[in-house]
C-alpha cells in the first residue's frame, strides 16, 4: 500500500465515520423532537392527528421567496425547501446561478428550524458554549441564518430554509417568504 492510497483510506475512514456520527446525532435528535408525540394521549386513545403543511401552501412559500429575491435586485439568486412537520421535502425551488454550497447549506437548516421549532438565527444567538455548538453541527443542525419555523394559527407546519446570500440576505428572504402563508 502507498503512502497515497493509505492516506486516501484514512481520509475515506474518516469521512464514513464523520457521516456516521452525523446520522446518529440526527436520529437523536428526531427522537428527542418527536418524543412527545409519540405518547398515547391521556384520553385513552392511540393515534394523535398532526397538521402539517399542505402542497399548495408549501409551494406558494417557495413562489413568495423567488418573487421577493426577484423584486430585490441587489438579492442574489436562492434556493428555497420548504419541509413538512415530519421533515420531509415538500417545495423546493432553486434559481438559476444559485450557488452549489446552497444546496448542501439549506437543508439542514430547514431540518434545524422544523426539529427545535425555532429559526436557526434565534439558535445561534442563544447557543455561545463551544461544546453546544460543537454538538450542533456534529448531529448536522444548522446554526446559520436563514431556516424558520412554519406556523399558523399557533400550529406548527414545518420549516423554510432559504441559502444563497450573506446570513442576513438568507434570513430576509425567509422572513418575507413567510409573509405569503
């Protein structure tokens, strides 16, 4: 074996078992966030009804982010996902010239904003412990601006991310996206 291909090896080892704790620490990270309703409720019943956001709803989210980006054009080109209450994709639009870091950026705080129903820049002005952060990132959470929670009527729906600009542009574009529901 080469110096070459042991170091690839290594590096490769390394990546497997970064990607393994990444995946661990989200799946606990689920389980923490969907504990509660996963309990049967006191009035003796089984399954619980949750609300989630619908595919209209969903859409016309990601359509509000581009009109805003494209109503500003000092705003670079976006990339929006929107996420149900499980966290599953339900919209996405990605402009074109959008940068490629935005795709591997927006999805994790789209998934951050649905799991601590919070917006990711509320997290990171509240989280200054290295270790917490460390933590963060390591389960693959977000801590950069630009993912926000989706409610309405006091009910949780899911999340928006958007990613493309400065941290600010990012969570601007959310802001206003949110405006549409």
């Amino acid at each position: 074996m080469t110096e070459e291909s042991g170091n690839m090896l290594a590096t490769r080892r390394g990546m497997l078992g970064m990607a393994g704790a990444v995946a661990g620490g989200v799946a606990f990270s689920q389980m923490l966030a969907d504990g509660a309703s996963a309990a049967p409720s006191a009035a003796g019943g089984g399954s619980v009804a949750t609300r989630t956001i619908s595919l209209s709803q969903a859409q016309r989210l990601a359509e509000a982010a581009i009109r805003y980006v494209r109503d500003h054009p000092a705003l670079p080109p976006m990339y929006v996902l929107v996420v149900d209450a499980s966290g599953e994709a339900k919209a996405s639009l990605r402009m074109d010239n959008n940068s490629s870091a935005a795709a591997v950026l927006v999805p994790p705080k789209a998934h951050t904003a649905r799991t601590f129903r919070t917006a990711t820049t509320d997290l990171a002005a509240n989280i200054k412990d290295p270790g917490r952060i460390a933590s963060f990132i390591a389960s693959g959470a977000s801590l950069l601006p630009g993912g926000r929670p989706i409610f309405e009527n006091g009910q949780f729906l899911g999340a928006l991310a958007v990613g493309g600009g400065t941290p600010e542009q990012d969570d601007e574009v959310a802001l206003a996206a949110l405006k549409a529901l």
